[in-house]
C-alpha cells in the first residue's frame, strides 16, 4: 500500500502495476501505469502512454484519452490534448470539468 486517498480506500503498487484497494483488501481497480494525487477529489492514472482521472473510489470520470494533464502553480490545469491542440491548453478547475468531465 502507497497512501490512504480517503478513509476506505487505498493506492497500492504491485512491480510496476498500480490500482486502488478497499480496506477489506479488494481491489477496485488494478493494472494501472501509475496512479497519483490530483486536484481535488481525483486521482491522475495513466494507462498506454495517456493520462486520465479517477475519483477516490476508483471510479474512471476521465477515460485516459489526454496525452499529458498536470497543474501550475496557480491552480489551473494543464491539457495537452493531440486531438483539440498540439499547444498545452490552460483551463480553471471550472472550465476543465465542464470540458472534460461531463
């Protein structure tokens, strides 16, 4: 187990896979790239070589579509998606869950 995300579930890494585990030890999701924390209640993952985000229990509200997603220092997130741009967009968290996760 790597860290706690909220007070059921946990993110776990076998060799070079990552997923999500209740606290009866079930896995909710497996076979992951990498997990790791986001903005607020979401979880950054990567699956073949796109990012996507899932919520703290596991669940997939952005499919891994995005060829790179990160934050600055001022909170906004950062997109680069090859299918809308080759430039790294910057959204609010507003305007990034209104695009995005729909």
């Amino acid at each position: 187990v790597l860290y706690p995300v909220n007070d059921e579930n946990m993110v776990y890494a076998i060799e070079d896979q990552y997923g999500i585990i209740n606290a009866a030890g079930v896995s909710i999701i497996g076979g992951l790239n990498n997990i790791s924390n986001f903005v607020g209640s979401y979880l950054l993952f990567s699956e073949n070589n796109k990012q996507g985000l899932l919520d703290f229990n596991g669940k997939v509200v952005l499919k891994p579509t995005l060829d790179f997603i990160d934050t600055d220092d001022q909170g906004n997130i950062l997109v680069k998606d090859l299918k809308v741009s080759p430039e790294v967009q910057q959204y609010s968290l507003t305007d990034f869950q209104a695009k995005y996760l729909k």
